[in-house]
C-alpha cells in the first residue's frame, strides 16, 4: 500500500480476509480462481508493508529485494494472465469466451515481456512523499506501449463478461487508474495496485450476485 507499513500490513490482512468470505459465495469451481483475487491483493499489499520497512534501513537488502520482485511480479506479471483466466472460467457465452482467449493470450505474451524487463533491467524503489516509488531502466516507448496492453488486458474483461456485475468492478478499476494517473503519475504502480485492492472487495458482491441468481 503506498502510504505507511501500518497501512500495507492492515490492508493485506482485510482484503485476504475478504478473500476468505469471496470463497464463502464460490457455488462453481469456474468461480474459485476470480475467488482468489484478493488473496493475491493481500499478499501484494503485505510485500509493499515490507519493503516500507527495510527501505527505511539497509540491514535488511536480501529481504527488500525479495519484498520488491515478490509485488512487482504480482502486479506486472501475474495480473495480466490471471485477470483475463479468471474472467473467462466463468464465462458461459460462446463468442465472449473466445474474445477472453485473445485477452488471455495477450495477457501471457505481456507477462512475459514484463518478466524478461525484471530479469534484464534493474528496477530501484525508493520512498518519495510518502509514497512508494519504482525506478525502471527500462527504455520509455517500450514502458509506453507495455502499459496500453496492460491496460487492455486488466480492464476489458470485465466489460466482455457476461457474468452480473462485472462491469462495475470495469469501471472501478478504470477510474481508480485514471485518477492515479492524474494525481500519482510518478507512483502508478504502488498507488493504482493499492486502490484495485480496495476495490477488489466487489469481487465479495459480484459473487453473492451470482449465487443469488443461480438460486432464483
């Protein structure tokens, strides 16, 4: 989370316990990967926690960089997969669950463009008005181009879904971007994974949603 450790650690441990209610409302194991979500969330925000403090001393570098890759693979590497998988098991229609395999195979060749970035490119977090910021050496127009597919990947298969609700944790998710890139440019990747974690409790309503329609 990109405020305090306080704030990380606190958040990690609602959102994963939101995740354990998520798996209270799974009535499909189509429903169980979407269910996790937040676990991922949590688990994420704990990393930052982390990393808030060993940034704060430099006794503990084995430990920030294990914190560092443990969230920046997470949000570059596993969100663009998990999104558009999670999205299409529970899909039900025909043509929809096609236009989810191209997300999802976008999704793969950008997690592994982002993958080889980690590996090939140093990345230096540093702590910058009270927010977690990410150094990449990584040249700008392929950062650029990187993001829109991202973007593209993460956001619009909520809007090909079919499944109720879906739609709005699309448009939570976009406008938790668009105000993180006008007001938090430089802190992107900490503060707009911090506001999709918070966002991410909706996954809690759209599967008691679904449940609720499966028993009418």
């Amino acid at each position: 989370m990109c405020f305090s450790a306080g704030a990380s650690f606190a958040g990690g441990v609602v959102i994963s316990a939101v995740g354990v209610g998520a798996q209270t409302k799974v009535i499909k194991p189509s429903q169980r990967f979407f269910a996790v979500i937040p676990f991922f969330f949590g688990f994420q925000q704990v990393a930052e926690g982390v990393l808030w403090v060993t940034l704060g001393s430099a006794k503990y570098p084995v430990l920030q960089d294990a914190a560092t890759y443990i969230f920046l693979v997470t949000a570059l590497v596993i969100w663009p997969v998990m999104v558009p998988l999670s999205v299409r098991f529970m899909e039900e229609v025909k043509r929809r669950k096609q236009i989810l395999t191209g997300l999802l195979i976008a999704g793969c060749l950008l997690s592994a463009v982002y993958a080889f970035c980690l590996v090939y490119y140093d990345v230096y977090p540093q702590i910058n008005s009270f927010h977690i910021e990410y150094v990449y050496n990584v040249p700008q127009t392929l950062m650029t181009v990187a993001f829109v597919f991202y973007l593209i990947t993460t956001i619009a298969p909520f809007f090909v879904s079919s499944v109720r609700r879906m739609w709005v944790f699309g448009i939570m998710i976009a406008i938790s971007c668009i105000v993180t890139g006008i007001f938090f440019a430089q802190y992107l990747t900490s503060v707009w994974c911090f506001f999709a974690a918070i966002i991410s409790i909706i996954i809690y309503w759209i599967l008691s949603g679904v449940k609720t329609k499966a028993a009418g």
